[in-house]
C-alpha cells in the first residue's frame, strides 16, 4: 500500500532493487529478514517520503510474490519454446519413414517440427 504497487512491473522494480554498487542484491540479514536500516537511495526514499518502517522486508516479500506467480506470466522466467518438446525422437521419425501405407493399417505420429522446401507447397485451394 505505502508503495503504490499496483501492476506486477511496479512490484518487479522493488524485488530487483540493487544496493548503491547496482551490481549486488539488496541487503540482507544473517536472519533472512531485510534489512531496516539499508542506506541505498530507494530505501531511503521509501523511508522518508512512502513512510515505509522496513523497506528491506518490503523488497523480500516482492520478491516472494513474484516467485509465487505462475511461470506463464512470471517476468523473472525465461520464455522456453515448448516446440523443442514437442519434437518427435528418433524411433517415432524412424516408425514414420517405415509406416504410412494405407495398406498396413499403421499410423504416422505427426510431426509439427517440418520445414518448406517451397512456398507453394504451404498453400491449398479448395
């Protein structure tokens, strides 16, 4: 409330609050709990114009809200392509090449990994 976080990039920005350096992780203490007393200018600033009592323990339950969001939407995750999982391994494009007659009865796994050797070969017209 004090920080007017209202979207998930408002609450990002204070889950990824860096110390004065900018290249170490706000501080911590040995007890895990945020620090009160941190110096770093956004600290400061939520101290003296959000009046915000702990600003450490704010920057630890950001980051605990943004760990609870599901890897979907969760701006901290990388955007993994789920074609690589859907590729076919090496026995079913192998069971592929040996099946596919019509007078067998097999089945051919679709592949949803193809390529276009031509352009005209993407297009039906009915």
């Amino acid at each position: 409330e004090k920080h007017q976080v209202r979207t998930v990039q408002d609450i990002s920005k204070i889950a990824d609050r860096k110390t004065t350096s900018w290249r170490r992780p706000h501080m911590v203490n040995p007890s895990g709990i945020g620090r009160r007393n941190c110096g770093c200018p956004p600290c400061q600033h939520d101290r003296t114009v959000l009046l915000c009592d702990n600003p450490g323990e704010c920057v630890e339950t950001a980051k605990r809200l943004v760990g609870c969001i599901l890897p979907k939407w969760n701006p901290d995750l990388v955007d993994t392509d789920l074609c690589d999982e859907l590729a076919l391994s090496e026995e079913e494009i192998l069971a592929n090449a040996t099946s596919g007659n019509e007078d067998d009865g097999s089945a051919v796994t679709f592949d949803p990994v193809f390529r276009l050797t031509d352009i005209s070969d993407g297009y039906r017209i009915f």
